[in-house]
C-alpha cells in the first residue's frame, strides 16, 4: 500500500518558548520505502531542530525560540509497503493496563464490568468498540482538553480523542492493555490528525476507531502512549504559542480499503 500524508502548520509564539512537536510518520522498520521531507521556518530561515526518539517508533523534533516568532511548519512523507507488527514486551502490557490522566479505568470498573462483565479477548474488543461508537455522539468542538473518559461519558459527546480515551478506559477495567494512538487516516472527513485506540489481544496489537470515520486499514501511525497527554501533536514545554493555520492531508494511491468494524487490524 502507497500512502502520502502532509501537514501544515503556522503558530506565533512568545519569547523564551521551546516546542515539542509530532507529526512526523514513525519510523517502523519494515517498509519497502520511506521519504519525508520536514522544514521549519521563521521568515524564511530554516529553524535547527532537535529529533528525539519517543514511544513505538515515534519522534519529536525539539526548538526553541528565545524571541517572539511566526513560525511555519511544512511535512510530507511519501511511504510504500506496510510495517513489521510491534512486539509487546511485558513492562509495556503492564503500563497499557494501569489508569492514566485521561483514561481513567479504576473510576469506571463498575461501568465496564456491568456493560462487558461476561465479556474477554477479541469478543470485548468488538463490544467496547461498538457501544462506544453507539452511545456517543462526534461533534467537533465539543470537548475541552481538560476532558478524560469520565468526563466524556458523562457528557455523551467528544471528538476522536475522547471516543478513544473511553474505549481504552472501558478496555484497561477490563485487564486489556489499551494505548491511544496518533495517525494519519486517509479517508477521514473532515480532515485532521485523528485519534484511535489500540488494544493488545490475541497476542498483538490490534486497532480500533470507535469514531468509525476512516478504514483502519490505511492509517499511518505517528506515535503512540498512555493517552493523549503522550501524542500531542504540538506542545510547549516553555513559554507558549497560539496555532493559527493547521492543514492536514492523508491519501493512498488507488481505491481506500473497505472498513469492516468487525474484522481484526494491525497498523502497519
């Protein structure tokens, strides 16, 4: 599969500000080729970036500006064939199982064991994922950032991040490591960097959209963690920034695969 995905990006920040972002497709060994192409910019000169390694192939790039700035971001990458599986090694399957900032599995254990109580494995997967889908509603802006699974299911509403927050919420109650997941989906409408959750079963990972707005199948992973507090696309860990032009594409070469909810999928 031959995929091409682009984002860009125009922020102003203030003095002294230093930025973490993530948009660049991970790196996972596998494919058959791998182009990209990232340029930083402040009126026109190449701003130096630091490239860190995060979780599950994943990078940041790290800069800093020490005067106030109108910075431009321009990615692009081009990547053909599919990535190996991701092996789940023991600390991460324990990690992906615990509670966390915004996938708060101990305040909705009695939730998830009066929904999916008799429920495991690959059954629960598909259960979560449905009811999730069937019980909230996408409306863009709903949401605030401050907002977990609790607050969305409260609520009843989110965008792709608090489906997915809920979904590995609903999981993690139920001892299935869960993780969110940051991608590139050709197919989504509208457009954007979009969410999904990722459960380990039947001895890998396994994605799901409960959003069920993009095939699964020709997602591009960008990075993956705890829950959206670990993928941000764009964070300051100093000073701060106000986004002022986000654009974001996503396309396969031929036809979009055919989305199956039912069906089992690895990101690759």
């Amino acid at each position: 599969m031959d995929r091409s995905v682009s984002a860009r990006l125009v922020f102003r920040t203030v003095a002294d500000t230093k930025v973490a972002l993530a948009i660049s497709v991970a790196r996972n060994p596998g494919y058959s080729s791998f182009e990209e192409s990232l340029s930083v910019t402040v009126e026109g000169a190449q701003v130096p970036l630091t490239e860190l390694s995060d979780h599950h192939g994943g990078r940041i790039h790290y800069m800093e500006f020490p005067d106030p700035a109108e910075v431009t971001v321009d990615y692009s990458a081009s990547v053909a064939g599919q990535a190996v599986p991701e092996e789940a090694p023991l600390a991460e399957l324990i990690r992906y199982v615990r509670p966390s900032r915004y996938a708060e599995s101990d305040r909705l254990l009695p939730t998830a064991y009066a929904e999916f109580g008799g429920l495991h494995g690959e059954e629960l997967l598909h259960a979560v994922r449905n009811w999730v889908y069937g019980e909230l509603r996408y409306i863009s802006g709903s949401s605030r950032g401050t907002d977990g699974a609790v607050d969305t299911l409260l609520h009843r509403r989110g965008v792709c991040r608090d489906f997915a927050h809920l979904a590995i919420a609903l999981l993690r109650s139920k001892d299935i490591p869960a993780r969110l997941t940051a991608v590139y989906a050709p197919g989504l409408s509208p457009m954007d960097f979009h969410a999904v959750a990722e459960a380990h079963v039947n001895g890998a990972w396994h994605v799901i959209d409960p959003t069920g707005l993009a095939p699964r199948e020709s997602m591009l992973r960008i990075t993956a963690g705890r829950d959206s507090a670990d993928t941000a696309f764009l964070s300051t860990v100093g000073g701060s920034l106000t986004l002022h032009q986000m654009r974001v594409t996503a396309v396969v070469n031929g036809n979009l695969p055919a989305e199956d909810p039912a069906k089992l999928v690895v990101l690759r």
